[in-house]
C-alpha cells in the first residue's frame, strides 16, 4: 500500500517523492528508541497486571464466569 501511495505521488510530484524515499529511512531511526521504549513499557505493564492477577489465578478465579 505504501509503494502504491508513493507511486502516485511520484507521478503528482516527483521532487517531494524523492524526498521522501530520501528521508524515510532517517526519520526511521530517529523513532525506533521510541519504539523500543514502547516494548519496554509495554512489558512493565504486563508484568504489574500479572503481579496483581496471580493471587487470583493462584485461588482458580478467571473473570470469564
């Protein structure tokens, strides 16, 4: 979907697709620490959630009932 998109940019106006193409792989690695810090988060999270459920899970309880 991506190629496609740029495609037709690239025919609308090809300097700013060139641009793009250019730019694309350094706005990439200026955002993968945040990505990187969103997995960490992520995992944090989970981790509490399963602190917090394992008394539960420990007694048989699943909120399904």
């Amino acid at each position: 979907m991506k190629f496609l998109l740029w495609c037709i940019l690239l025919v609308i106006c090809w300097p700013l697709a060139l641009l793009i193409l250019v730019l694309y792989p350094i706005v990439w690695l200026v955002l993968l620490p945040f990505r990187l810090l969103g997995i960490a988060v992520d995992g944090v999270f989970s981790l509490i959630k399963a602190l917090f459920m394992l008394p539960a899970r420990i007694l048989g309880y699943s909120g399904n009932r």
